[in-house]
C-alpha cells in the first residue's frame, strides 16, 4: 500500500433488511434462487458503495454472500453432515448445536471465488477478502471421523489453501483468515495452530492477515469479556510466534478493550490491522477517538505498518450504526495522516 494509513473493516457488514433479517447471527436468507444470487450480489454493491463513500481503503464485501464467517464455507465442503448435529462448547464460551464431520473432508469445488471476481469487478481499490482460519473451523464442529483436532485443522488448512491461491487468481490483494480460536486455545495455536494457518497461506504471493479478535458484540462474547479481568493479555500468548510466522498482517482489537496497546511491540515488523472501532457498541465513536487510539498505537508500530480497522465485524449492528462507525474509521484516520504529513 502506498497510501499511509490505510483503512479497511475486519470483514463483515449489516446486510440489507430485504436479504435478511437485521442484527442477527446466522439469519435465514429473505429470497431463494436467482432472487437470491441476484440480492446478494446487490447487497454486495451497496457494500462497496458504503466504504467508498466513508473512504475505506481496502475494499471487503461485507460478507454479504454468506449466512455466517465459519459455516457458510464448512457448508461448502464434502465429509460434514448438517443434518447430523451435536451439541458442543464454541470456544470454550458457549454450547451451540454442530454439523459432524462424518467422513474425510474436501472442497468439491470453489466456495467464494465467483463471489471474490465479482467484488474484483466493482471497485479499482485493493481488495480484501475473509475465511475462517483451520483451528477456528473445527472448533464449530463435532468430529466423528478424524478424531483429532490437529489433524481436522491440517485438512482444513489444505482446502483453504486451494480456497486462497483461487482467491489470489481471481484479483484478490489480501486473503484475511480470521482466528478468534487463538485467543482461547493458546498451547494448541502454539503447537499446530499457527503451523496449520502458515499451510492455509503458503505459496501465496498476495499479502496474508490473520484476524484474532474478542468477538461480535453478542452477548456470550460480552460475558466472556467480563470474565477476562482487567487487563486482556491473551495476545502476549500468541503474538510471538505470529511474528515469526509467514503471515504479513496481524488484525487485532484495541479500542475500547482492555487489551494493554503494548502488547503491539510483540509483532514489530509485521503490519498491524489496529482496531479502533468498537463492535460491542451501538455508540458511534468520534473520528476523533478514532484518531487518538490510532496515535497511541503509533507508539508501537512503524507509520507505514500501521492499518486501521475495527475490532471485529459489524454484522449484528445496524445499517445506520455501521455506516457512522464506518464514515469514523475513514475520517479518523485522515486525521492522523494529515498529521503525520505536517
Ligand atoms: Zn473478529
């Protein structure tokens, strides 16, 4: 990236009311069939247009194709049974009822390529584009076949890598794989974790990101949160091996956390994706507040590695909440640039 500061959101955005229903997690879609492909597409556009006019760098799509980060790529995938289903702890946080693997897992063909070209086709801007990270996908799954973690992660991985390198071909300027699972389980991210997400990047030559965050602001995230005491270091865990991992971006959270902003220090050299938008809130932050997060995360990372993002994604907030949120990210970090030019 040329441009200093450049700005993106951690992935998702609200979908429109007529796709589906608002500020809700995994809500069914409103249409069927070629209305379905078509509104997606169109939700798509209205996306782009949102962080265009807000003056967001890098461009996503909203993850307006897809019902849920994790699910709607494991939907995709041969060997998990959806209508055989078992209940277990997501995270360590809460119990959700889960597809199961049933045999031995592979992608029969692309999941979000045709989706990627067609985000490709809209704007002239890097784009970015989100999957789920290996350990964060066999953590939403019970696993009758491979009976193993590690192993379910290293398949997963050899399928995302294939997802990646299509991605990349297809116009892709960041592949984005998001791991909150990292941020709980830190002996298994240290183990094989970060090893079976350096196999979901490898041989790229797009820039890679891993997004490690608190979560969407839902309520067993929140409670999970209060949990956690007064300062988050879950990142000093894992931060560094990250930095001595393939990967060419970190995307955390910042603003409003509890997480200490020196923690940032463990990743030097790599860019950084700070979030500076709070996601567990409906309050729309000050372009200024945007600006003195951003300012305090200068302290440890290099200008030209310096990201800003939000903390996580904001599909369960409201269209008008995000796109305040969104215009914030993009004035806020105007600020900082028009000062670091001076
Ligand atoms: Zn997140």
């Amino acid at each position: 990236m040329k441009k200093l500061l450049p700005t993106s959101t951690a992935g998702s955005l609200p979908k429109p009311g007529w796709l589906a229903e608002p500020e809700k997690l995994w809500s069914p879609w409103k249409l069927e069939g070629e209305d379905l492909v078509a509104g997606k597409q169109d939700a798509l556009r209205l996306a782009v247009e949102d962080q265009r006019q807000a003056g967001i760098d890098i461009i996503g799509d909203g993850e307006q194709t897809r019902q849920h980060f994790v699910t709607t790529f494991i939907e995709h995938l041969s060997g998990v049974d959806f209508e055989k289903r078992e209940t277990v702890r997501i995270r360590n946080r809460y119990d959700a009822s889960v597809p199961t693997v049933v045999g031995a897992v592979a992608r029969p063909k692309p999941v979000f390529v045709d989706d990627a070209r067609y985000l490709r086709a809209q704007t002239d801007q890097p784009i970015k584009w989100t999957l789920p990270g290996p350990m964060t996908m066999i953590d939403t799954l019970y696993d009758a076949h491979y009976r193993s973690r590690e192993k379910l992660a290293w398949e997963f991985a050899t399928i995302l890598n294939q997802e990646a390198r299509e991605l990349e071909a297809a116009g892709v300027d960041i592949i984005q794989f998001d791991e909150p699972a990292f941020n709980v389980f830190f002996e298994e991210a240290n183990d094989w974790g970060i090893a079976t997400l350096e196999k979901a990047a490898e041989g790229l030559k797009c820039e890679t990101a891993v997004h490690i965050c608190y979560g969407y602001g839902i309520k067993a995230n929140t409670d999970w949160k209060k949990s956690l005491g007064s300062e988050w270091r879950q990142y000093e865990q894992t931060f560094p091996n990250l930095q001595k991992s393939i990967i060419d971006i970190i995307s955390l959270e910042c603003h409003h956390s509890r997480v200490p902003m020196d923690l940032i220090e463990l990743i030097r050299g790599k860019k950084v994706m700070v979030g500076a938008i709070d996601v567990a809130s409906d309050t729309i932050e000050t372009p200024e507040e945007v600006a003195d997060t951003l300012r305090r995360a200068l302290q440890f990372v290099d200008a030209d590695k310096l990201y800003p993002s939000t903390n996580c994604g904001m599909a369960p907030l409201s269209r008008s909440v995000a796109r305040g949120k969104l215009n914030a990210l993009g004035a806020g970090a105007q600020i900082v640039r028009d000062e670091l030019a001076a």
